[in-house]
C-alpha cells in the first residue's frame, strides 16, 4: 500500500511518518517546508528504503495532480495546515487558502485517482470553548461547531468541505479532532516547547490572562495511534474525537515545567490575553473508544517528563530553528 503524508516535515506529521515507515507500506512525505516544516524531524527515516520526501505545495493544484497521477496513492493522511492561532490572527488570508483551498486541491485528486481513503486531521479548536464552570460538559463529535479564531474556523471549513465530498462526491472521508498535542519535535513556538527554551534561557516565561485556560491534552503518540486505527477501522464519512482524557490549566503547565527544570516561579510573567481566547477544551473519547478499541496509553506526567527531557538534550534542533539554518539546509 502506499500512503501520502501531506505535512509530514511538521510536529505531527514527522512523528506519524516513523511510525509508519517502520511497518510494510510505502510512504510519500509532502511538505512545502514553510517556517513549521523541518527535514531535521525526518533524520531518522530518510534512509528507509520505503520514505520518499517531496517537496511541494498543496495549494498548487496542476502539481497536486501531477503527483497523484505519478504515485497512484492507496491512502492520504492530510496534516499539512496553517496551525498556530496567534498567526492567523495577524494574517487569516494565509489560514484560508491552505488549510481550505488546499484541501479542496487534495480531495479533487483523490476523486479524479479513486483513493482508498482520505483522513482529514483537524482540531477539537473548531468547537469553539467550553465554560470553566462545567466539568460535566465535553466535546462529542456531534457538538456544535463554533470556531473561535481564523484558524479554527479554517480547519471547521475543511471539516465540512470533507464530509461534503462524502456525501456528494462518495470520496471515502474520515476525519479527526485533536485535543492538544504534546512531544518531541514540536515547533517551539507553542506553549510548551516555548516555556521550556525559555526557561533554559532564564529569561520570563509569558503567560496569557491568569493562565487559567484549561486544555486537554494528548501525547503525540498517542495521536498517531489513533489516526492508525482510524485508517484500519474507521467508518468512512465519520468524525472521531481523539484525546488525552487530561484537562490541565496553563498555569499548571507552566509551573511543572519549571519544577521539572530546576527553575522558580518568578520567571513567569503574566500578559495581556489573547483575542477570542477559548477558555476551555475537553474530548469525549467515547466513540473511538466503544468502536474502535482505542485508548491512550501515555501518561501526562510520563509525557511531559519525556518531553522536557527531549528538549533538553536537542539543544542543537532548537539551535536551528532559533538561527534558521535548518531552512537554509
């Protein structure tokens, strides 16, 4: 079988591809290597008889389906999208046309080579918040969709964009929702690979409003866990939230780091909240846990500790990315 990665240089994306090339199929790498997309991630598997990287853009649509002519793929994981909200906040134009022109490029192709199966990776951001309030109250996947940001409410675009094509097209669709990720290779500028390079550098770790936003979060392997049962039990045409079952204030992130390295509390700073910040996330897992069997394996507190250590020793990756050679290689 042979599977096209879209994204696959990115945090998730590069964490799926070893997990992939490791069994018997076939992998295609795409990625544009924008400033999120990293070869340094793919190291470890760009030897594999069985990985092949191309660089391209989604967003190209005669390149697309060039390449879905040449490569006649069996299955496309998409994780290739604009992520970071603070960004798309700045320059919603550029959220847009990737996260839905660009998916619309790839399910054409997918309709114009008959493939197997498209899994489209979203976001548990397109349902907008939860209230702190509510502890009872979670995210099913027949919530409402109330994106808050741009970038939330690109990838719900897509979301339907998806399950459209199903219904009208018969392009054999599943999609995932993610809580937070969490793990080795994560660009630095989210929550926690950023307060961890900066407590390296004892320098004030910012944090939004009073911190108290709380996010559930997922070890990336985990998540790549999921997305592997999906391709292998999912029905076509469903949505299955995947989570960590492990709501944590960011305030609680912050300082766990800190304890973990050694550093006190007066490094945190608290600063002016984020527009439209989303007060509170939280996955139900019940569908893909009562259908497909799956669960989360990792601990938070394994995680993390994991994580930081990680980080810790790949001085020389966060080297790159602060200087910017690892665009220039």
């Amino acid at each position: 079988m042979k599977c096209l990665i879209t994204g696959g240089a990115g945090f998730i994306g590069a964490n799926f591809v070893g997990k992939k090339v490791s069994g018997n199929d076939d992998i295609v790498c795409l990625d544009l290597l924008t400033y999120a997309g990293n070869m340094d991630n793919l190291d470890g598997v760009m030897e594999q008889e069985n990985f092949t990287f191309v660089r391209g853009d989604i967003n190209d649509r005669g390149f697309i389906f060039d390449l879905f002519k040449k490569e006649r793929f069996d299955q496309v994981v998409h994780f290739a999208a604009e992520s970071h909200v603070d960004r798309s906040i700045e320059d919603p134009s550029a959220f847009l046309r990737t996260n839905v022109l660009g998916t619309q490029n790839l399910l054409d192709a997918c309709r114009e080579f008959g493939i197997g199966r498209f899994h489209h990776v979203s976001t548990d951001e397109v349902y907008g918040d939860l209230p702190l309030d509510r502890k009872d109250l979670k995210f099913t996947e027949e919530y409402p969709i109330r994106p808050s940001s741009p970038y939330s409410a690109s990838k719900a675009s897509a979301d339907l964009l998806c399950l459209a094509y199903h219904r009208t097209f018969d392009v054999p669709v599943t999609i995932s929702r993610c809580s937070n990720n969490y793990g080795p290779y994560q660009f630095p500028e989210k929550l926690i690979p950023r307060m961890i390079v900066l407590a390296l550098r004892n320098e004030k770790l910012p944090v939004y409003g009073k911190g108290e936003n709380v996010r559930d979060w997922l070890h990336v392997s985990d998540h790549c866990s999921a997305i592997d049962t999906i391709l292998n039990k999912g029905k076509e045409g469903e949505v299955y939230n995947i989570g960590g079952n492990c709501e944590r204030r960011n305030i609680d992130i912050v300082k766990l780091i800190l304890k973990h390295m050694g550093k006190g509390e007066d490094l945190i700073s608290f600063v002016q909240d984020r527009k439209g910040h989303d007060l509170r996330y939280a996955i139900d897992n019940g569908k893909i846990t009562t259908r497909l069997g799956w669960s989360p394996v990792i601990t938070f507190d394994e995680g993390m500790k994991g994580t930081i250590d990680w980080y810790l020793k790949n001085e020389r990756w966060l080297a790159r990315i602060e200087s910017g050679e690892y665009m220039r290689s």
